[in-house]
C-alpha cells in the first residue's frame, strides 16, 4: 500500500504492458474526458494538469535515486524506489507519461518537460504516452514533431472502434473521422502510433459495423501497431447496463474471434504490427506484421474455430486459467491435464452452455 507522506515523488496508476519496464513520469492526474462508459481507471479522480515545476522536482528525485542505486546504495522500500529500480533493471531506456492523456497539457510545458527529462536521462532512447485522439487532432503538426525531436516517440491512443453509432453508445467523444485526423497527426509528425480495438465492444447487435469500420479507419491511420483488448464487461461498468438491457447482446468467445477475424480480412494496412499482448485476449499468440502475415494470422484464428466444441472449451478454460497463450500449449501433457480438470469442474457446476458465463468470470479478475 503506498503510502503518500512517504514517496519521493508522484506517479498515476496505469502505463501499458508494454511499459512494465519503463520510468513512469506524471503529467497529469486522471483524465480530463473520463465519460467513457466502459473504463473506471480515472472515475473518482478529478482531472488536473500538474505544474510544470512538479513535474521536473519529481525528475530531478528520479535521477538521484538512479544514481544512488548505482552507487550500491540501499533505499528507502517506496514504490517510486521500487519503480526506478525496476525501471533500471530493464535497461532504463524507456519512460511513459502518465496519465491518461498526457498531453492535454500545453505544448510548451510539455517541451520543458521533456527538455529536463532528456537532460537528466540521456540514455532513455523511447518516450511514450498515452493519448485521446482528439487531443492529437487538435495539435499542429508542428508541436507533435517539436516533441518527437525531444524524444516521445511512441503515442497510445485508445481508438476502441471506428464504427460512429458504437462510439456513441460507449460515449468515447470522438467521431471515425475524429480517430483518423489525431492518428493521422501523430504519423505525420514521424512518431510511433499504437492503437487499440476492442473486440466485442458493440456485442452481436453492432459486430459487423465494428469490425468493418474499424478496420476502414485504421486503414487510414496506418498505425505501428495495432493492440487487442478484447472487451472485460463487470457489474460496475456504465456499459454493463447497455448488456443487461438488452440493447446490446454479449458475444461468445467464439464469436468474437470471428470478429477479429473479419476486421484482420478488411486491413490493408502497411508496416503494422498486430499484437495481442493482453490476457483478456484468448489467442495470446495472434501477432504478426501486415500485410506480409496476414495469412498466418488468419491461419492461428481458424485453427481455434476449427477445432471440436469440447476443445474449444479446453483451450477457452486453460487461456482464461492463465495456464498457456496458444493452441500448441494443450499438447503439452500438464497444461492439457490441469485444463481437463477445471473444464470437467466447469461442465459439473455449469453446464456444457455454461462454459462462456464461466470463462467470463475468470476474465473479470484479470481487471
Ligand atoms: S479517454 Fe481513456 S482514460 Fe479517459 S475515460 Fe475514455 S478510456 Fe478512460
């Protein structure tokens, strides 16, 4: 538990898995849309934009902790210490700005930022952020290139969908089009651009519009990389009302691979890595660059919906078990026993059609 009086600096509460290693560096606190209907990370946290002056004490704390644990030195046990240490431990050659949607902030205050951040850690070669689309369309490409030059190179926007009517249902506050001008920027200024779809957001109701609309904007965003978050739905969620309505109907596993697979049929993106570097995803191993493995990733998705029902529940149960990431995995005789096991425990207590209500519980302790 952290406890505030005691840490050498401030940090937010979310970086992508992709920055586990990385020092995490606080712009903003929460997020200053925070209506989305199926996130809480920032719920209860008013919006606020840090001073500059902050920002850069917490640095100038950062850097002299990394250059006391080089020295050998032994630290105070806090979670900022812990954080630099690890963020060594990794090689200390990234960071992130947190939190939600960093650059909110001015453009000149991120610039002074960032000149510091560079200043004290020169051997830090990748910045990255997250970032809402509209905030990307409404800076110049000018000011996107100015940060570039002082080293954010990488950008995370929360794209979700490009279909309109589920953007509006999900409350993201943008349009298609809106997704396709912040993205847009953030190539044009020569930054790396990850951007995430959520498969099965719009439930069977709005799949198809989801998956072709998605892959139409991303096809003209033409991203670095595309990240799966397959949809994680709980009782708290805003969104959990539009399923329990009715209004949207929820999707199987199997469904929803079908959609993924119809949306990696539409892309014709170029340069993009796909990666499903997320547990809520059921085909961990669904990663590959396009257009040049598009055929081997529609070959992982067909090998899972080609194979019988009672495997299907095998590998669904083992994946949400967190106990293998791909089909291959089940021929491995303890994974395959430790499966069999939870699935005759799962069919006992649920039911042969109870196996998706039942994965689906599993999911929601991952969040
Ligand atoms: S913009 Fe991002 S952080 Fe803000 S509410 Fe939506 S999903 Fe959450």
């Amino acid at each position: 538990m952290k406890n505030k009086e005691l840490e050498p600096f401030e940090t937010g509460p979310i970086r992508p898995p992709s920055e586990a290693g990385s020092y995490l560096i606080r712009l903003t606190r929460g997020c200053p849309w925070n209506r989305c209907t199926f996130c809480r990370t920032y719920k209860r946290r008013p919006f606020s934009i840090r001073e500059v002056e902050e920002v850069i004490a917490d640095i100038d704390k950062m850097a002299e902790i990394r250059d006391e644990l080089r020295e050998g030195k032994t630290l105070a046990g806090t979670e900022g210490a812990w954080m630099v240490a690890n963020a060594m431990r990794s090689g200390g050659k990234t960071a992130f700005l947190q939190d939600g949607d960093s650059l909110a902030m001015k453009p000149e205050k991120v610039r002074a930022i960032l000149s510091h951040l560079k200043k004290l850690f020169p051997e830090v070669e990748r910045i990255t952020t997250y970032a809402r689309s509209r905030t990307m369309a409404n800076r110049s490409v000018e000011d996107l290139k100015s940060y570039l030059e002082l080293g954010l190179n990488r950008i995370h926007i929360g794209m979700e969908t490009g279909h309109d009517p589920l953007l509006e249902v999900i409350k993201k506050g943008v349009t298609g089009d809106i997704h396709v001008k912040g993205g847009r920027r953030v190539v044009e200024a020569g930054m790396e651009l990850s951007e995430y779809l959520m498969p099965g957001l719009g439930g069977r109701t709005m799949t198809e519009g989801h998956a072709a609309d998605s892959a139409n904007v991303l096809n003209q965003i033409n991203p670095n990389f595309i990240r799966l978050r397959t949809i994680c739905l709980g009782p708290k969620l805003q969104l959990w009302d539009e399923f329990e309505s009715g209004r949207l109907v929820r999707m199987t596993d199997v469904e929803i691979v079908r959609e993924i697979k119809r949306f990696i049929e539409a892309l014709t993106v170029k340069g993009t890595r796909l990666v499903s570097d997320h547990i809520l995803n059921l085909l961990g191993d669904l990663e590959g660059n396009l257009p040049e493995e598009k055929d081997t990733l529609l070959a992982i998705i067909d090998e899972f919906l080609g194979l019988d029902e009672e495997t299907q529940h095998l590998f669904q149960v083992a994946r949400r078990s967190g106990i293998l990431t791909s089909i291959a995995d089940l021929e491995r005789g303890s994974v395959s026993r430790r499966a069999q096991a939870l699935l005759d425990d799962i069919y006992k207590r649920y039911g042969k059609d109870g196996v998706d209500a039942a994965t689906r519980e599993m999911m929601e302790r991952f969040v």
